[in-house]
C-alpha cells in the first residue's frame, strides 16, 4: 500500500472494527506504517501503543522518540500553513 493516509486509515479501521474485525495488532502494524511515511496521526497512535502498552510492550522512552517526531511534522505544517495564509493576504492587498 503506498498511500499514506490511506495506510493510516486502514490501520483505524481495524483500531475500531470499522468493516473489519477488530484487531488491534493489525491497527498497530498499519500505524507504524503510516507513521513511516510521514503520517503524524500514525506517529502519535504509534507513539500511544507504546505508552500504553497496546499489543507492543509498555516502553516510555520508545513512546516519546515518535512524539519529537510527530512535533518536527506539526511544526513543518503550521509553517507551511502560515506562510501560505501569509501569502494569501499579501495577494489580497495587491489586488485592491
């Protein structure tokens, strides 16, 4: 599967039981792929099965080496988002 988001979204069908048996280690797998893409939603429930232990063993210090990553993701798309709002304004104000 290349898509990314819909990596993600096949691993929370199967987190909820969505049109599939629910199965939280598939739900895991397909997380971890999404997040390995890039997918920040994947890195934080990547991150969450590990700090709660959900079909992987409870491991803090592997839960918080997503988050950083999860945060450089956020970060790159709320600059990205602002710079492109920046932008709209700026061709707001030239076309008055």
């Amino acid at each position: 599967m290349g898509n990314d988001a819909g990596t993600f979204n096949v691993g929370l069908c199967y987190k909820l039981g969505t049109g599939v048996e629910k199965d939280e280690k598939k739900a895991f797998e397909y997380y971890k792929k999404s997040a390995e893409m890039g997918v920040a939603d994947g890195m934080y429930y990547v991150g969450e099965f590990y700090r709660l232990g959900i079909v992987v063993e409870k491991n803090i210090d592997i839960a918080f080496e997503w988050y950083p990553l999860l945060n450089h993701i956020l970060v790159i798309e709320q600059n990205m988002n602002f710079f492109n709002g920046y932008h709209m304004i700026n061709l707001k104000i030239l076309k008055r």
